[in-house]
C-alpha cells in the first residue's frame, strides 16, 4: 500500500497568490515525521518544512507552512505569496519513528507559477 | 551549511560496464542513502548506511551493490550496467537516527546507459 499520496500531478497559481499542495499518509505507527522537499529543473532536492507527529502546532518556514490534520492523515503545504522560483516539482515525504527507518516519498507534484 | 557532492552531474556510459558513483558528504554524518528517481515514480532507495561497512537494501537494490569504507563517502556500484539503470540518480546524507533529521541531498547525477 502506498504510504504517501499526493494527488495532484500538476498545479497552476498566479503570481502573488497562494496555493496549497495536497500530501495523505498512511501509517500505523504513533510517532513519525513529516518533510517537505522542492526540486527545481536543476535537480537538487532541497529540504523545506517539517511536522513531528507529536508537534502542537502546525509548521512555518517563511512563506511556507504545513496545514497538518492528524486525524484525516493529511499534512499539506501551504505557499504564500508564489514566486516565479518557487516553479518545481514539491515531494512529501514520511519517516517513521523506528529505529533505522527510512524516508519514503509520494510521486510529487509539479507546481507552475505564472507571472 | 550541509555539503553533498555527487561526483558527476552527467555520466554516458555502455550496456555491460561497471559504473561508479561516488558521494561525498562533509558534515560528519552518520546515515547516507542512494536513490534513484524516474518521472512518475518519485524517488526509490536503493541502498542506505547508518555506519562506515555497513549497508542496508533499499526498495530496489538488484543490479546495485554500495560501498562505505570511510564515513563522508558512499559509493553506488552498478556491477554490469544495463539500458534499464538510466535513470537520475540522488545521494543524501542525515545527521543522526532522530526523526526530526532531514535528508541532505546532493545535485543529482543523470545516468545514461547506452
């Protein structure tokens, strides 16, 4: 069973505006980890935000925060204010609290910001 | 700031060899991790290690084997290259088995095998 889910392939926002970027997980353990990563055309992955599964409050990195609904297994990222930069592909991606536990990452989302 | 350099961002290389890439990390950590990320199926790991000569499978290590005899360096080896292995490759390094750790990726290398 797929542990991340991002069902959006593609998404289209205007510059200045906000979008949000849709991330579901599955897992049973009670103690995991969250993370976002943006990967322009360049290639690099590049970390963003965070959310432990025991953190009171929702993540913020500058423009970027995690709308985190534990219940509904939903961990979805919020960009304020787009940017022609922030034009890439978005991963989420899960770890889970056992030992020696790796990442695993949803198929991503390719974001297009438009001027 | 964290620093993983992947050895070539391009690489050609023909049906049958055996292919290195190298990934070289300089902040001490402990955990690296080999991937490999085709359009449509996200990122897959293939190898990991949490400690110099140790290794772990990943979700698809056939036609893989790795290599971590110093702490800053994890080598991916594909031991006879096949057109199937071309694919973009990412290396990444984390500080510690804390969940709270992100993974530090290198710049990728574009593998084609002809």
């Amino acid at each position: 069973a797929q542990k991340i889910t991002q069902t959006q392939p593609g998404m289209f926002v205007q510059e200045k505006e906000a979008v949000t970027l849709d991330c579901t997980y599955d897992t049973s353990d009670p103690s995991y980890g969250l993370f976002w990563y943006k990967q322009p055309s360049s290639g690099e992955m590049i970390f963003l935000i965070y959310q432990g599964s025991y953190d009171q409050q929702n993540a913020t990195e500058g423009r970027y925060s995690l709308n985190f609904q534990k219940a509904r297994k939903s961990a979805n990222l919020v960009i304020s204010a787009s940017q022609l930069g922030d034009s890439a592909m978005y991963f989420c991606a899960m770890r889970e609290g056992r030992r020696y536990s790796t990442l695993t990452f949803g198929k991503g989302t390719m974001l297009l910001v438009s001027p | 700031d964290v620093k993983v350099t992947q050895s070539s961002r391009y690489l050609v290389k023909r049906t049958g060899e055996k292919v290195f890439l190298e990934c070289v990390q300089d902040m001490d950590h402990e955990n690296m991790f080999w991937y490999r990320q085709d359009p449509g199926l996200g990122l897959r790991l293939i190898y990991f290690s949490y400690d110099v000569k140790m290794k772990e499978k990943g979700d698809i290590p056939e036609g893989y084997s790795v290599s971590r005899e110093k702490k800053e360096r994890f080598s991916l080896i594909l031991e006879s290259a096949s057109t199937n292995q071309t694919s973009m490759y990412l290396c990444a390094s984390s500080l510690s088995d804390r969940e709270r750790q992100p993974q530090h990726f290198g710049d990728g290398t574009r593998l084609s095998i002809l």
